[in-house]
C-alpha cells in the first residue's frame, strides 16, 4: 500500500524540498517507486530535479484547477523508480481560484487517487504557508506530515503553530493525519547551538523525532544548482550519507508500523 507523506513548514528555508527530493531519490534507489509532488509555487522541487519550471507544458496547476488527467502530467526523472508531478510560476494565483470551487480542500487528494497506489511513497513538497495548498497537501496526506526543523531556536517558534494546524486539519478534513516525524535539518557539529536544539525538540516531541540528523553541507546546498539530488552529485557527502541513513529509517519505520 502506498505511503503519502507531506513535507510541511510555515518556515521558508527549513529542508523542505532539499528532504523531498532527496529522500525520494534514495527511497527510489532502494528499490521504492516513488512519486515527488511538487505543490509550491516556487517550484523548487521542480528544477532541483532538472526541470525548466517555466518552460512545462503542464503542471500540478493543471490537474487541480483545469481538471487534466494526473498520468499526462506526470514527468520521468533521471532517476529509476523516481517520478514528479511538477509546479510552475502559475500555480501561486491558484489559492484565489480555489476559492470559489466545491470541495476546494480535497482537490489534490482526488487529482492523485488515479495514479497514487502504482507508488510505494508520494511525497508532497509543500509551500512556506498554511494556505489552501498547504491544506490541500494535508488532507491528501493519507500517511502523515514530515517535518524538516531546522537546527535553530528561532525554528522552534513556529512548530506550536504547525501542530495546532496539523490537528485541526486532522479533526477536519483527514482523520488519519498524524505526524510521522520531525527530521532535525542543518545540524553543524560545531556549534552548540544545533546539539541544544536537538535536544529540546526530542525533549518535547520524544518519539516523533528522526534519529537521523541531517548536516549543514555546501554540496546539499550545491546539488539543485546543477538540477540534481545528492544522489547523483556527490553521494559519499555527509548529505548523500545522511538522505541515505534517512530513507532507510523511514523504510524500517514503515515497516515495523505497518
């Protein structure tokens, strides 16, 4: 059965869609078919993964506000088993579109459904905001919310806020909605800082934190400048290693659970 997570954070810059694209390559390269949906206007996810975000015949836009069959806009990346519904620039004025349309928050669930279950994991890469993309994410969520914190105090203010969202979308809109996991992002050894911040998140959320800590590294932040994962650019980074670690923790984690 597949699992569909989203990657959720009201916080820009966090490792939202450095942990969805790289996780999903390395989920991909264990043998998982999997499935990048890519639901921020930005598009990062997009060009992270070799795409020209301005230059896409079609996009997750099309499929959740003109209604076009999710198999046609569906791209094959350079990776085996790794797929992605793409965004472009036009999505950022669908949230006023939405609107006004029936069922507005169940729009991406049912744009999904045709194609989901041929995917071991979707992974929903999400916009910085709790609009109605965010939301939509949440609802078609069917598995949980991954969220990325960034080893940072200031990345602690927003994570009651995101809860308190994440269950009231719960009570609301998705029932199954849970919080998977919080995965600790731009760890550096070399600070205090980052190791109290650990600490207290795993004080506060106990077992819902990842064991693996995802470090602060200049070839992450290089991977998406050359429209690649970590996967492909340099894998025996402290980054790759650690996508690498991640992907198999969740992996074992789905298993044991489920």
């Amino acid at each position: 059965m597949s699992k569909i997570y989203a990657f959720a954070n009201q916080k820009g810059g966090v490792g939202k869609t450095t942990t969805a694209i790289n996780l999903g390559a390395y989920l991909a390269f264990s043998g998982m078919r999997v499935l990048v949906i890519d639901i921020d206007p930005q598009a990062n996810a997009t060009s992270s993964l070799g795409f020209d975000k301005n230059n896409l015949p079609l996009s997750i836009y099309d499929a959740i506000i003109n209604k076009v069959p999710i198999t046609k806009i569906i791209l094959l990346t350079n990776h085996l088993c790794l797929d992605l519904v793409p965004s472009s620039p036009v999505l950022a004025g669908a949230e006023v579109e939405m609107v006004g349309l029936l069922a507005r928050e169940h729009l991406l669930r049912k744009a999904i459904v045709p194609v989901v279950e041929r995917y071991d994991y979707a992974l929903i890469d999400c916009p910085p905001s709790f609009g109605l993309l965010t939301i939509n994410a949440l609802t078609a969520a069917a598995d949980g919310v991954i969220i990325p914190v960034q080893c940072e105090y200031l990345a602690l203010e927003g994570l009651t806020l995101l809860i308190h969202t994440i269950n009231l979308a719960r009570d609301t809109l998705n029932p199954r909605l849970r919080i998977r996991g919080l995965l600790m992002t731009m760890y550096d050894t070399r600070t205090n800082i980052s190791q109290q911040v650990v600490e207290e998140v795993r004080t506060h959320f106990s077992d819902k934190v990842f064991n693996t800590l995802i470090p602060r590294n200049v070839r992450l932040s290089e991977a998406p400048s050359y429209g690649q994962t970590i996967l492909s650019y340099d894998p025996q980074s402290k980054g790759g290693l650690a996508y690498r670690a991640l992907a198999q923790e969740l992996i074992m984690g789905d298993n044991l659970k489920f």
